[in-house]
C-alpha cells in the first residue's frame, strides 16, 4: 500500500507542470493511471486540456473519466507527457515497456515539449537493468530476433543476458498494441545504456526498446508524505 500512496503523490506533484490549453500525453500503467484520475478531477473543476493516450488502456480510462482526447494523428504539439516508469537512474534514464505499451510512449515521449516521469520510489535505481528490459518485436521471425537482441545485448557489456518472450492467457505470446510480441531481457547490469540502446536500434525486427534515453527532463519520485522532484 506504501507504494500505492507514492504512486499517487507523485501523480498529483506532476500536476503542476500542466496548464490551461496543452495537450498532455497520457502515459500508461497503475502510476500514470493516478495521474489521469486526478487530471479528470481538475477537467471537472474547470481545466481546459486534451490528452493522447499511449495505450488503448489509458485512453478507455480517459474516456470513462470524461478527460478529452485528441487524435495524434491531428496534433501539431505535445505540451508535456506525463508517463510512469519500471526503472530510473540518476542521469534520468529510464527502463520502459513493462505493461508493454513502450513504442507508443516513447513516439508520444519523443514529440512533446517535455517528458515527466513519475515513478514510487522502488524504481529509483543507481544503475538500470534489475528489471527486464521489454523489447518489442515484429512476431515475423521473432526467434531470429531474440538471438540478434542476445548479440547485441553481449555487444553493449551485458554478461549472460536471458531473453524470454512475454507470454499470457494459455501461453502465448502476448500482443502489443501495435500487433507485436515483448521479449523481456534479463540484463542485471546495463552498463552503458546508450550503447544498448544504439545497438538494439540497429536490429532488424526490433521495432523499439524500452531504453528511453535523453528524453525525460522531470522525475517525479512519491514519498508517503510528498514527492521529491528532479529536474534535468
Ligand atoms: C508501460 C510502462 C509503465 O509506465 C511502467 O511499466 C510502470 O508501470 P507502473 O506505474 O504500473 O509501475 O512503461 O509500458
């Protein structure tokens, strides 16, 4: 329950990085879901915004709560997105894709103004890589791909990583909302996130990974009486 509470108080901290008029990316997950919750709560008291969401999740939430979206096909300018996160280090990197919704977070993330990230405070980690990487793959050629990702994944200095496809009900692979499968890489240690990062941007099927690097200026770490606040 501590960290339910965190979780939340670090959603209603990000709320005062939204203003009247923007369009707001709608991160996914049970964090990102408190922030969408107390932003449907200032909708009704009188704030003007539009959301994206990054999962169809997140935007059956939105809609049940009344927070109006907007087609990212017909927006020219994300103000800030405000999305969880499965790890963050201390240069804001972070480990994404844990509810498996990372390659429409990380478009809406990389268009927007600004990327806050809030997070309780297990994720916040000296070094990335305790929690699986999620890499998410075209299902054509899947078991190529997940050998190529372990090559690439050795190149960037991880010892021994372990890569399983995600499954769910009855075993099989889980699919994204794009229509892809997540291979979760056991990595331990990511020495050098950039470098996995590159190196698994260059393998044929990856469609993204869950490295998210140089995109989030804001974390938003909860506390059971607070958050603290890093700003980048
Ligand atoms: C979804 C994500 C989530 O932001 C991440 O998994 C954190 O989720 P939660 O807030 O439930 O711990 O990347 O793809």
């Amino acid at each position: 329950m501590a960290n339910e509470l965190e979780k939340e108080n670090a959603a209603a901290a990000a709320l005062d990085y939204i203003e009247d008029g923007m369009t707001i990316g709608l991160g996914t997950g049970s964090t990102a879901k408190y922030f969408v919750e107390l932003l449907a709560e200032e909708i009704a008291e009188g704030l003007v915004v539009r959301g994206i969401p990054t999962s169809l999740q997140t935007q059956r939430l939105a809609e049940e709560l009344g927070v109006p979206l907007v087609d990212v096909e017909q927006v020219d300018r994300i103000h800030v997105t405000v999305d969880g996160a499965d790890e963050v280090d201390e240069s804001a990197q972070l480990i994404k894709g844990g509810g498996a919704a990372l390659l429409r977070e990380k478009i809406i993330a990389n268009a927007s103004d600004l990327m806050v990230v809030i997070a309780d405070s297990s994720k916040h980690v000296e070094a990335l890589g305790q929690f699986p990487l999620p890499v998410e793959v075209t299902p054509f050629g899947y078991t190529i791909t997940a050998k190529k990702t372990y090559d690439a994944l050795c190149q960037a200095g991880i010892l021994r990583p372990m890569i399983k496809v995600r499954t769910g009900a009855n075993d099989q692979p889980i699919v994204t909302d794009g229509g892809n499968f997540i291979l979760d890489c056991q990595c331990g240690v990511i020495p050098d996130p950039p470098k996995a990062a590159a190196l698994l941007a260059n393998v044929p099927g990856i469609v993204e990974h869950g490295l998210f690097i140089n995109k989030c200026r804001v974390v938003i770490i909860g506390a059971p009486d607070g958050a603290t606040i890093f700003e980048y």
